[in-house]
C-alpha cells in the first residue's frame, strides 16, 4: 500500500502556496490602506532621527488591516534602520497572552534579552530592564500591543512607561513608545483621563472594506494562493459580497476562499465555483463567529456570558394576555446576571449606561438582536435573543476567562 502520508501528499492540489491565502499572511502590496500607511510612515519617521514619537493609538472592526498595516510599515522601519546605522528596536505583543502590566514588561524582558531567564523576578525589576535598554542602546523602542483592549491594568502599563521617557529624557536619544491596536472603538472612553491623553497621542481609525475592495484584495491573493486560474472570477465576487454584507471583514472574505479550497482538494476538483463557496460559508460564518467572541473586550463577554447562561436555562416569557415570549430575556435580569458574574470573577462591574453600550455592540456585531417589550409587557423594557448557540458561548468564554 505504500505510506500513509506519501499517499497523501502525492495529492493534487489547488494551491500554490496555501499560507498566502491565510489570515496570518502579510502582503507586501496593502490595497486601500495607503492612507494609514503613509499616516503611520510619517509619525514613525521621527524614530529614525533618535526621537522619540508620539504614541499611536489605532483602532476599527475585526479584518480591516489594522495589524496588518503596523508591522508591514514596522519592518520597512527596521530595513531602513539597519541600512542606515539607526538604532530602532520593536516588540510586537499580542495582548490576549499577555493580559497584565507584569505579564506584557515579563514579555518584553524576554523579546530584548532573549539569553535571559526572568521567571518570577519583580515587577519592579522587569520594569527597570525594559528601561535599561533603550537606555544603554541609546536606541528607540517602539511597542506595538495588539488587542491592548485586554490588558487589565493598562492605566498602571500606561503610566509605568510614561515614567520610564521622564527618566529617559529627552535628549537621550533614547524613548519608548506605544502603538495600541483595538477592536473596540468604545474602549479608549473607558480609560483614566491621564492615560488617554497620554497613550492616544495620535488615533487612526480603519474603515471596514466595501464589495470592490474586497474584490482586489481578494484577486491579489488568489494570484500567490492558488494555480493559474483554478478561482472562477464568480466566486471571488460571491466570497467578496458575502464578507461585505457581514461586516467589511478582509479575513472572512480570505478564510471563504481558504475554506472553498479545502473543499475543492477534497472533491477531488481544479477549480473554485460558487458552489464551494456556498458551502464553505456555514462553516466560516462559526469561525468568525467563535473568533469575534473570544476578541471581545472583557466586560462585554461578561455580558455575553450572562446572556448566554440565562438563554440555557430559559422558559418562554409569560406576558398578561396569556401569551408567552419565546427565547426572549429581560435586559433587567441581564444586568443583574452579568453584575453576579463580574463579582464572582473579581472585577468591577460597569454602571447600566456603560451596560447598555455594550448590548448596543453586541448587537452591531450580530451576536445577539434586541426589540422593545412591546404590547402585554408589564413595564418598559428591552427583550434580548443571543443569535449564536448559547453553550457554544458559554464554553467559548469559560475557556478564555478562566484559561
């Protein structure tokens, strides 16, 4: 029979290279986001004399670019510096890891000292490695915390590097700075007034991808992904309306074509129809679903949360004509779910202005939908549906809280 895997591999394949049609891949062509670029490039530039540049903070939906656009002008950063004698350094952290002010300095400690063991060392310790460097390299360092929504004491993070470029000076040639990533436009509005002002020195905000857009982008990586026309020209447009319909999202409409591949090798086909595409949208409907769960800021999980275990144990709301409500919850007993919740996990919960902003979010993002109470109701209020499987949510959270 042969080997196993020498069978496997021995496949035809529609791909030509699978990673350029993954959501990890960096092009070196950003189609549409010129303009942040450029924005980025120039506010960066200043780094490259020995100064230090303003903090930038960066911030729209789930796959327009955002990350995408910092490192792709951080590494032209880097080749400029390395040609040119300056001293540039920059340490890319994904803020879900690393969640605490002590947690992201460890981090950093271990990306700018990689021969150096710093397990269970200070924080005040780590704090002052972080300093040193830039210091004794003369050098600037720039850090780009991805997802920072998720560091839990961000105002300490915050001020902790503030004072490090006071000790700096500035005239040192040396400084640190910060690009924060986010996919909540809401959250800088939830900082201390003193970290605002400090942090979102610069803002930027990406634009969700419109059909045409998405259509280039996507004809861009079909190019390096896939054979010489092994995509139907119909089904990059149906894969592009599909994404654009959702939420302007670069990676949904990349992970339908990814996905409508798989199924192509699979059937044994060499070429992507709308067909496969059709099929594909299921699956990538609940991965990007499950995926913008586990990116939301975490006190709207902990709203979610809420929803969700009131959902498994729901029976159909009575109303006083006799009627019942069927899979409908009262925001009012949301809100004292989600402040039981928030106690038992140690963190303060938010007042019912900020409560209802963040159902208002939920809802833009098409994970729960909401109407008013309506006739037979007694009193006033919203009635909440979560749109997605609640024990799917559940454990979805659950995994990412507790970890």
């Amino acid at each position: 029979m042969g080997n196993l895997f020498e069978q496997e591999l021995q496949k035809e394949s529609i791909f030509l290279n699978r990673e350029a049609i993954s959501q990890h891949f960096i092009p070196k062509d950003l189609p549409f986001r010129e303009k942040q670029v450029k924005a980025i490039t120039s506010l960066l530039a200043v780094a490259l004399q020995a100064k230090k540049p303003n903090n930038i903070f960066i911030y729209g939906k789930v796959g327009t670019g955002k990350t995408c656009v910092v490192r792709h002008v951080v590494e032209e950063m880097l080749e400029y510096s390395k040609t040119h004698s300056t001293k540039v350094e920059t340490c890319y952290i994904n803020s879900r890891l690393h969640n605490s002010k002590y947690k992201v300095l460890q981090k950093l400690c271990k990306m700018l000292y990689p021969s150096e063991n710093f397990l269970g060392y200070s924080a005040s310790y780590v704090t002052d490695k972080v300093f040193d460097f830039p210091r004794d390299k003369k050098a600037q360092l720039v850090i780009i915390l991805d997802e920072i929504d998720k560091v839990k004491d961000l105002d300490e993070l915050v001020y902790a590097l503030s004072r490090g470029n006071d000790e700096l000076g500035s005239d040192s040639g040396a400084g640190i700075s910060v690009i924060g990533i986010s996919n909540n436009v809401l959250f800088k509005d939830r900082l201390d007034v003193r970290t605002k002002s400090s942090l979102c020195q610069e803002e930027l905000v990406f634009p969700p991808y419109n059909a045409e857009e998405l259509k280039e982008i996507l004809k861009q990586r079909v190019e390096l992904a896939f054979k010489p026309k092994a995509v139907l020209e119909s089904a990059i447009n149906l894969s592009a309306a599909i994404a654009a319909q959702e939420s302007g999202d670069a990676r949904t409409a990349v992970l339908l074509l990814l996905r409508a591949g798989e199924l192509a090798d699979k059937q044994g086909l060499d070429k992507i129809t709308d067909s496969q595409v059709k099929e594909a949208k299921g699956k990538v409907e609940e991965e990007i679903t499950y995926s913008m769960v586990s990116t939301l800021p975490e006190h709207e999980q902990l709203v979610l949360y809420a929803i969700a275990l009131l959902t498994l144990k729901l029976k159909p709301m009575p109303k006083i004509t006799g009627h019942h409500e069927p899979g409908a919850l009262m925001s009012g007993e949301v809100f004292e779910e989600y402040q039981k919740i928030a106690k038992k996990f140690k963190e303060t919960n938010v007042s019912a202005r900020w409560f209802r902003s963040y159902i208002g979010e939920l809802e833009t993002y098409g994970l729960i939908s909401t109407t008013a109470s309506g006739p037979g109701m007694v009193g006033n209020t919203r009635l909440l549906r979560l749109n997605i499987e609640a024990q799917k949510v559940k454990e979805s959270i659950e995994k990412d809280i507790v970890g």
